[in-house]
C-alpha cells in the first residue's frame, strides 16, 4: 500500500496533540523511512521525543530539521529548547538568535532566550530580553512571570511583586507567580504573607516543587524543623537546587531502617558549606551501627577523611559503592528527627592537620596584633549571591582598626576585588592555597575569623575557631531571623543588615564590637 505522507503527518499531529507521542512517534517514523529528508517529519519526531523528556534524542532529531530547513523560524526554536533541556543553554542561545532573526518579534523565542540567560546567571540581560517580549506583547504572563524571577535574584523586590502581582491579574490560578509572589515577600522579611501565597499556589498546583520550597525555607528560617524539614525534601526535586550525583546501589535511608552492619554512603549536595554544615551528622550514623562512606567534593576530601565516624570518603562525580543505604546529606537533619534544642552542636568536628599546620606556620612568625581571617565573596554562580557578597572596598573600615592584621582566607579574587587587595593592609595567601585542609590550617592559626556567609563561616564554626559573619537582611536558612548566634556553631555571632542591603550598617556594627574587643592595648596574639 502506498504511504501518503502528508496524511501520516497529520495523523501523527494529532496523536501528539493528543499526548499519545509513543504512537505519534511510531508514525513519523513511517515517513521518514519513505522520505529521509522530510523536515516536517523529523520535526514532529523531536517534539515527540521532548513530549516523553528524550531530550538528548530531540536534539539529535530538531538539529536535522534546522540544517534542512534553516528559514523555520518554530524549528530554531524547538532546537533550543531541547539544547536548554539538556543544559546546554549556551548553544540554546544560539539557536533562539537565530529563530529571533527570521521572526524579531517571536514572542515565546524571547522568553525562551531569556530563560537560557537567566540559568547562565546572565539576570540582567534575561530582563531585558523578557522586556523585549513584553513590549512585542504585553500581556506575555511567561515574560511577566520570569521577569518577576530575575528581578527577585537582582534584589529588586517591591518591582518583583508587581510583576507578579500584574500575571495574578491576568491569570490568578498561576501557581507559578504565587510561588514567586511568596518567594519575593520571604526575601522583604513578610514571613505570613509569602506561607499565605505558597498556600495559595500549592492548592492549584499540589506537586508544585518550587511552592514547597519556599515554603519550606520560611519555616525553617523561624526554627519550625517539624513542618519545614519534610519541606525542605522537595528540593531533591528541584533543577535549581539539587546537583544529582551518580546512581547508586541500595535504599534511601529514612532514618527508621536499622544500619547495625551496614554500609551507607551520605551524599554530597549543593556547595562546600552545606557539606560542612551536614556532615556533623556521620558520627551519629556510624553510632547506629553503620560503615559511613562520605560523599564529598574534591576539594574537601583530604580534610574530611579524618572525621570521626567516616569509615571512607568517595569524591564527587566518582563510580559509588556498593552500599546497603545511602542518604543525601541535608536530608539528616530530618532522619534524626532534628528540633531546634536537638541540633548536634559539638565543636570541633573538624580538625586543621598537623603537616599542614607545620606548612603555615611560618607566613605568620612575623604577623603582629590580632590575627584576623577575611572573607568577603562566596561563589559568583550562586543564585543569592548577590545578597551575601560584599565587595572588598567596602570593607575599609575594618582595615583601619588599630591593633589588627588581616588575612585573606578566600582562594578565588574577584576582577574588581584584586586591585583594592594589592593596596590593603591585607596579607593575601590566595594564590598559595590549595584545597581546603589549607584554609583549616590558616584559620587553626588565626584568632579570629570575619565572614560573609560562605564556606569559609562553616568551616571556622566546625573547626571550633571563633567567627563572626556578615548576612544580609535574609539570609540562608541556616543562620534562623535576627538571632545574634548560632545553633549550629557554639563559637559564632551573627551580624545581620537591618535592613536590605545595608552592608555599612553592618561593617560599622563590626568594627565597634572589634575595637570593643581589642579594648585600650593591643590583644596579644594567641593561636588556637
């Protein structure tokens, strides 16, 4: 029988339509086996494969497409949705620009162009681009929505909210501006409204990953563990929060299965401060019973294959073992059933080692007063980091203080930071330092550590040593709202902005309470 392939395209059209893309597919496919090079075909087969989430499969398929048919503006544009599905915004950018100069006013192309910025950390630009769609049609809820998301990373909340506010207007059963609605009040410190608006969005949308989260960071911010840690495992679940790690063997561990005899690997998740932050938990696993094998970036490997109760370290990325159970660890807390009067607390549970200590010692024989360790930029590519950095020049008045000697305790120097850093009255190791059994051995030999809230905060607070840290009006869950200490590390003080962005507020806070501390002499040096 002869094959009409135009009515087999509109027959798999349908069927896709139709959600039934397994068949769909299996009729493009018929086409192609008569007609190779049948653009529309091979089009249909890469929305059906992106339908099923075979985006590796689409690309292949939307990339044949784009070279038959370079003028289909759709075909661009699909191209780079499946390029961003499988994150690979940069080349996903390309294909947008092209799709942008067939059709300069394609609307989803924008908002799709400006969704890639926006995960290449490019916030600015992706607002520009949502504002390029907004003028080609005003009311875009898409470009609404994800502008209002890009301007919340910005700090630019009260804009954010009316953002949001204007796609409620148009659409008010989107659970995607409430989430972001909530997630914009959460960061103007509006605690009742934010759960009010995440309510809101998780009855129209249940599963709503996104809803929880925020959610589950506004009530473990006021210390409510009982119904924000069984939030806070919707982040497992969510792209922008989770960095998945290789399958592995064995059962989630929950906390109610018995580990007498077992082997468990705790998993790495997120960046080096929640390791550290976390891992206080694998001496309370092994206690039950277990071999604890602990998953780590490679940069804390050798510091942390010394912790009581690791029995063996598996560096991030590597093939794991054969285990019994394995359990992320952020998810511990909620394993031991962690209250805010049950936080594990015992400090050291990290220790600087010995050959490294030896290794440091001399770059401080000739340092004099009170020896302070500084920090003030975490990693660039963090969503809030915005917020928590600080920009070294802001930082002056602390330099000034009598009686002190600052050293630079942070490995990576921003452009803009390196100049003022050269003209500080701050000794820079950062081009010394190594992984982070370094910066232990640094801090071991500090008096004191300044922070913003980096890796640096937790592992001074693990490693004991006295730290004070720098957060911004809201801060990351860890650190709770307007305590002065914390929970987690018996040796820290907070000092938080008064209000958003007020960084000066909290430099002077931290200058008066040092010259306070150093009082009328200067403090002898004494390492720990």
């Amino acid at each position: 029988m002869q094959v009409d392939p135009d009515e087999l395209l509109n027959r798999g059209t349908a069927l896709r339509r139709e959600g039934r893309c397994e068949e769909a597919l299996a009729v493009f496919e018929q086409i192609l086996q008569v007609v190779p090079g049948h653009a529309d075909a091979l089009h249909g087969c890469g929305l059906a494969l992106a339908a099923l989430g075979r985006y590796p499969e689409a690309v292949t398929f939307f990339a044949k497409v784009v070279e038959l048919a370079p003028m289909f503006a759709e075909g661009q544009h699909n191209h780079g949705l499946a390029l961003a599905r499988t994150l690979r915004h940069q080349e996903a950018l390309k294909s947008y620009e092209r799709a942008l100069e067939l059709e300069p006013g394609y609307v989803d192309a924008l908002n799709s162009f400006s969704e890639s910025l926006f995960w290449l950390g490019r916030y600015a630009e992706s607002i520009e681009g949502y504002e390029r769609a907004l003028a080609a049609r005003p009311d875009s809820i898409a470009a609404l929505n994800n502008r209002s998301r890009s301007l919340v990373v910005l700090g630019r909340f009260e804009e954010a909210l009316a953002g949001y506010e204007r796609a409620l207007s148009l659409k008010p059963d989107l659970a995607e501006a409430w989430a972001g609605r909530a997630s914009a009040l959460a960061k103007l410190g509006r605690y009742e409204e934010s759960l009010e608006s995440s309510g809101y969005a998780l009855r129209i949308w249940p599963d709503f990953v996104d809803a929880h989260l925020v959610e589950a960071y506004c009530r473990l911010r006021m210390g409510d563990f009982r119904s924000g840690l069984p939030k806070y495992e919707w982040r497992r679940l969510s792209r922008a929060e989770h960095v998945p790690g290789r399958k592995c063997s064995g059962s989630r561990w929950t906390g109610k299965e018995n580990l007498q005899g077992k082997t468990i690997l705790l998993r790495s998740e997120q960046g080096f401060g929640d390791v550290i932050l976390f891992s206080r938990y694998a001496g309370l696993v092994s206690d039950r019973g277990a071999k604890v094998v602990l998953e780590v970036p490679a940069g804390l490997a050798p510091l942390m294959a010394g912790m009581a109760g690791v029995g063996g370290i598996l560096i991030q990325g590597e093939e794991p073992p054969s285990v019994d159970f394995h359990c992320q660890l952020p998810s511990l807390p909620l394993a031991f059933n962690t209250e805010l009067p049950t936080i594990p607390a015992e400090v050291p549970y990290l220790a600087a080692r010995p050959e490294k200590i030896r290794k440091w010692e001399a770059n401080f024989s000739s340092l004099r007063g009170m020896t302070i360790g500084l920090t003030w930029s975490g990693n660039a590519r963090q969503l809030d980091d915005r917020a928590r950095s600080i920009p070294l020049k802001q930082l002056a008045p602390l330099l000034s203080v009598r009686g002190t000697q600052f050293v630079c305790v942070q490995k990576d120097i921003r452009p803009d930071d390196a100049a003022t850093l050269r003209n500080a009255k701050i000794v820079d190791l950062s081009d010394q330092l190594g992984d982070f059994s370094d910066t232990a051995a640094i801090i071991s030999l500090l008096d004191l550590v300044i922070t913003v809230d980096t890796s640096v905060a937790h592992l001074a607070g693990a490693l004991g040593k006295p730290v004070w840290v720098m957060l911004p009006f809201m801060a990351y869950w860890p650190w709770f709202l307007e305590r002065e200490d914390s929970p987690w590390y018996p040796s820290a003080r907070l000092f938080r902005q008064a209000k958003l962005d007020d960084w000066d507020g909290v430099v002077s806070k931290v200058k008066k309470e040092l010259t306070r501390t150093l009082g009328p002499a200067t403090r002898k040096r004494s390492h720990v």
